[in-house]
C-alpha cells in the first residue's frame, strides 16, 4: 500500500466519520483499503456484518490488496499538526509511515478480522432484494420523529429496542415503543411495488442519523435483504447493517377506539409544554409523575410533592370537542410528554383522554401527507 493525498481532504473525511462512531462510544479502530479506481476505501465496523464505508480518491503509488487497521483518533491527531500539503502513505510491516516536508510518522497497524466486507457481499447475493429509495431530509425527520421513544433499558426484548419499518403500496408507517409510549408516523402516497417490512435497532439508526447530519438534500437508496441485512447508500458513505430478526407485536391492538374517548380537546402545544416544566420545576422529588384534572373546559395540571404549596396548580383553557364525563382525573409521566410535544412542529394538538391512556395527534393547518398518531400509558401512582 503506496499512496498519496493532501491533508485537508483525508482529515476532513476523517473527521466526519469519527464524529459519527464517537457520538455513539462505538471502536475507534478503521482499516484503509485501495481500490481500482485510484481510491481509497475507509472501513469501521462493529463486526464483520455491521460497517460503514467511504471513500476519497488518491493519487495511487503502488497499488496492493493489502488492508491496514488503526486507530482513527491517532490518525486525525497527527493530521491536524500538518498544514494543507501533499502526505505520502506507506504501509511497511506493522506501521503505516507518513512522509511529508517535515519527516516520517509512524503509526501503529494491527489485523482486525471484523473489516472483512466480502462476508456481506456473499451474503446478500444469495437473498432476494428490495429497494427502496428516500429523500435523506425526509429520512432524517422520520428518525427524529420515532427514535426518541425507543427504549434503552435491555431488559425489554430487542424487538422493542429499534424502528419498525413498514412500506406498503400507497403509504409507509414507521413505528417505535418503550411500552409507556406508542409512536406511529405515516407518510401517505409512498409508492413502493410490493409490502415491505423489517425493524432495525435503536443503535444502528443513531449511526444512520449521524450520517444523515452531514448528507443535503440527497437521495438514499436501501437495499433490504430479507430478513438479514440492510444496506444504506448515501452519497459520500454505504453502511451495512443486520436487523432484528423477530415479528414486531402488533401495535394495532392497544390503539383504543375513538368511541372509548371520555374526553377530546385541542389544546396549545406552546402553552402545555412550558406548563409541564414549571410544574417539573417546582417538584419536590424528581418522579416526573403529574396529574391532568379535567372539569368544566379547564384542564388543571399539578404535583402532588410541589416545593410551594401556591405553585401546585396550573389552569390551562382548551378547546373541548367532546366529553363523556364531566369531570376526569388521569396521572402522566411528565418527561415523556415534554419529549412528545418537543418532537412536534405544529401550534396545536389533539389531545385525547382514556380510561389507561392519552392520545395525541397534531393539528395541522393545512392537509398534509404525513401524519403522526402519538399513545402515552397513565402512570398509576403506588
């Protein structure tokens, strides 16, 4: 392995590709390969089935097979010390050497099995493949809108710790749970030839957000291989993934019934969400459980273990579309419901009271393609 390149450009797609892996605290460790056509492919991966690739082009010294594994952070830190000149490459032995005006560098290689990508190239070869393409802006809001209720405890099985993706004819569904939070978001007149559906973990996507942060407005292809690997194609990178090989539970069956409604108003989204954080502020411990009183059109919101006894009640009006009963009592996690109603963009939103549960749904100004059905569980207080 012999090559060439000018600083800037291999620090900067370092630099890009470290941001990603160290956000997540995943390894540090990349292997350099050169291809054919005078680039040179960069690898990371967790293991053998799960890896990002990218590429930049060089000026080819001596082209080898060979591949060199080191640490990324050791690389951009000798990097950085360099102004914008041309470095010349070299692996020898157990050390890549960089030449540039001021001397030779040495740094330490080692072999890493797991950056053997070939393993995937076999393996979705013999399985049928869907593709599927997505503006990288849209995928981005769909990870933002979904991820956030996705679970961290691992006790939960791992089909609950991801994303369920479902494309369908003329829409697609993506939908995500801790088991207190429901989120499904559809975007309608999404046209794919044939059903697809797969659930992909909450730590795989992190990464594809990562990617997504710096890609514009491009086009993502994905590649689905039933049941086993999915490949993103993005402009400047490609990671390959495995899913989470098990059915998602069926999410249609703790969705109520709108005629189990007791009671439906529309509410500001502004007004109800810094109302929960001051009463978040005045809580005497930090249980995040709150209480929605709901009696003649006013929703109260209080703690009951407030700091200041003046400070326990809030008084919010709302729009009241119908009501069952006149007057309701329900307790809900506050921090969840702050985290719902950030992840919203509009002013309003419905909002639905149950026996066990709430419902929301934002109040769109005009008739969108998209639409976001959000369940949050009461919290029964011991």
């Amino acid at each position: 392995m012999y090559f060439s390149i000018l600083n800037y450009f291999l620090l900067r797609k370092l630099h890009t590709l470290y941001k990603i892996i160290n956000i997540n605290n995943l390894s540090n460790s990349i292997t350099l390969e050169i291809s054919k056509k005078n680039q040179l492919k960069i690898i990371w991966g967790l293991d053998s089935k799960n890896l990002i690739y990218t590429y930049i082009k060089i000026n080819v010294q001596k082209y080898t097979k060979e591949k060199v594994t080191l640490s990324i952070k050791l690389m951009i830190n000798v990097l950085t010390t360099f102004s914008n000149e041309e470095l010349f490459l070299k692996n020898k032995k157990n050390t890549l050497n960089i030449y540039s005006k001021q001397g030779v560098y040495k740094i330490p290689t080692y072999y890493d099995s797991n950056h053997n990508n070939k393993n995937i190239l076999i393996l979705c070869k013999s399985f049928f493949i869907h593709r599927i393409s997505l503006f990288s802006k849209l995928f981005l809001k769909i990870l933002n809108k979904t991820l956030f209720s996705t679970p961290i405890n691992e006790e939960l099985p791992p089909i609950l710790n991801g994303v369920f993706f479902q494309f369908f004819t003329h829409e697609a569904n993506f939908v995500s749970t801790d088991t207190y939070r429901l989120i499904k978001y559809t975007i309608n007149n999404f046209k794919t030839d044939q059903r697809i559906q797969f659930t992909i973990s909450r730590k795989y996507l992190n990464i594809v957000r990562g990617i997504l942060k710096n890609e514009k407005n491009n086009n993502i292809i994905i590649k689905y291989y039933e049941k086993k690997n999915i490949i993103f194609y993005f402009k400047n990178h490609i990671f390959s993934c495995q899913l989470i090989n098990e059915n998602y539970p069926d999410y249609h069956s703790v969705i109520p019934h709108n005629n189990q409604c007791y009671v439906s108003f529309i509410i500001n989204k502004f007004l109800l969400l810094n109302t929960l954080k001051r009463v978040s502020i005045f809580s005497k411990n930090r249980n995040n459980f709150v209480d929605f009183h709901f009696n003649h059109n006013k929703l109260k919101i209080y703690d009951q273990n407030t700091i200041d006894a003046h400070n326990s009640i809030s008084e919010i009006k709302c729009k009241v579309l119908s009501k069952k009963i006149k007057n309701m009592k329900i307790g809900f996690n506050s921090k969840f419901l702050i985290e719902i109603l950030s992840s919203l963009n509009e002013d309003f939103v419905y909002f639905e009271l149950y026996h066990k549960m709430g419902v929301l749904r934002p109040l769109y100004k005009k008739k969108k393609e998209e639409s976001i059905f959000i369940l949050i569980m009461s919290i029964i207080k011991v």
